[in-house]
C-alpha cells in the first residue's frame, strides 16, 4: 500500500510481532505484479462481503481472475485473507487521517474536525456494507491486537494535532483529549450503525460539532472555534 503525501513514514503499515498476529500472509508480494495479484484478491473479497454471498477461497479465486494455486500462495485459508483486507483497510485509514491532519494547519476547528472526520469515517461513507461486515468478522478472528494498534496510532495523531492547536496544554492533557474524542466518534457511529442511520456529510457535521464543544470546554486555551492552528 502506498503512503500518503505528507504521511510520516512510520504511519504507511500497521503491523505486529509475528507471534501477536494471527492469520499472516504466507508469503509478501515483493513485486509489482504479484502485490497487485494480492490487491486483486482482496478487492474480490470484499465485493463478495458487501454483496452477502459465500466466501469461500474458491469464489474468490474465480472473482479475481486468478487460480486457487496462486491464491494459496498468499493465503492459506479465507481467514487470512478476511485478516489481510482488515489490515489493509485499517492501515488506509490511518494513512487518510494522517493526511487529512497534515492538509489542516491554518484552518478553523470546526473546518478542520470535518476534515478530519472525513478521512476517518470514508470507509463507512463509501463502503458501509463492508464496514459493518468487517467489524462482525473480526470480533470473530479475535483481531483486537490489530484494532488496539490502529487506535493507538490515531489518538497519537489527533493528540499532536491537539497539541499544535493548543500549545499550552501538556501532552498528558492532549492524550486524554484524543481518547475522549476517539471514543465519542466511535460511540456517535456504533449508535448511528445500530438504527441503520446512514453515515454520510450530515451525519459527520454534526459528528464534527459535538467534538468542536468537547474541544473547547477542555483546551487550556478556553473556547477557540474562531482560532486557526499555527
């Protein structure tokens, strides 16, 4: 996966210690041909997710174009490869908010968080069906090493931008901040998800309101919807 302009080079792929991370490749794709062997797999995956048919190695396999053969020399099983495209879709999500935060120094706040939340709920705008599949197969591979990983990047990265935005504020204070917004973004969505309200520009607006109030009322600078980041 390419990173991002702009993204630190330490926020292109999240990864774990291979005896933290269950369902890995069998081999990486080195090449260029082979890595867009295994894109193409992952893509035929998530199609079939999004469209609730059976997801067998074999269906997959005829959707990519390719043969069982070259499929098992990546994946040894479906659940490898329901792992991989989870990876794949969470490392893509850490690169867009990473690049989303780069994109919004001198912006207002409330500009700024749409931006940002933007980036952060794509996948649930673009690909909802996926989404919500994924978050069901995963509570089952029992991926939470993976989620606690990416959670972890994201709270950094919001906790610098919070940082920057209020320089007066310790570093402990930025992290807590980031934790509290983190877990109100994902409560919002989690309850948006479960009356089937659909995530789209309405809902990350007011998203990007509620978390503009928790902002001010708890920057070291007082309120500053008004201010720009330096």
């Amino acid at each position: 996966m390419k990173a991002c302009h702009g993204v630190p080079a330490d926020v292109t792929r999240i990864s774990l210690p291979s005896a933290l991370a269950p369902f890995r490749l069998r081999k990486e794709p080195l090449q260029r041909r082979a890595t867009a062997t295994v894109e193409a797999i992952l893509e035929a995956a998530a199609q079939i997710l999004e469209r609730g048919d059976a997801l067998t190695t074999n269906t997959i396999a005829e959707r990519a174009g390719v043969s069982i053969g070259t499929l098992y020399q990546y994946f040894d099983a479906k659940e490898t490869l329901v792992a991989e495209l989870s990876r794949n879709v969470r490392n893509h999500l850490v690169q867009s908010v990473a690049h989303a935060i780069s994109r919004v120094d001198g912006m207002p706040l409330d500009a700024s968080l749409r931006i940002i939340l933007g980036a952060a709920l794509d996948g649930e705008v673009r690909r909802p069906r996926l989404a919500l599949v994924l978050d069901r197969l995963e509570a089952e591979l029992g991926l939470g090493m993976d989620d606690a990983v990416v959670k972890s990047h994201l709270r950094d990265l919001v906790s610098s931008w919070l940082h920057r935005l209020a320089p007066l504020a310790s570093g402990h204070e930025c992290t807590m901040l980031a934790e509290d917004v983190q877990s109100v973004v994902e409560a919002l969505t989690a309850a948006a998800v479960s009356r089937r309200a659909v995530i789209d520009e309405a809902f990350i607006h007011r998203t990007s309101t509620t978390v503009a109030a928790i902002i001010e009322s708890r920057c070291a600078l007082g309120p500053f919807s008004s201010r720009r980041v330096a």
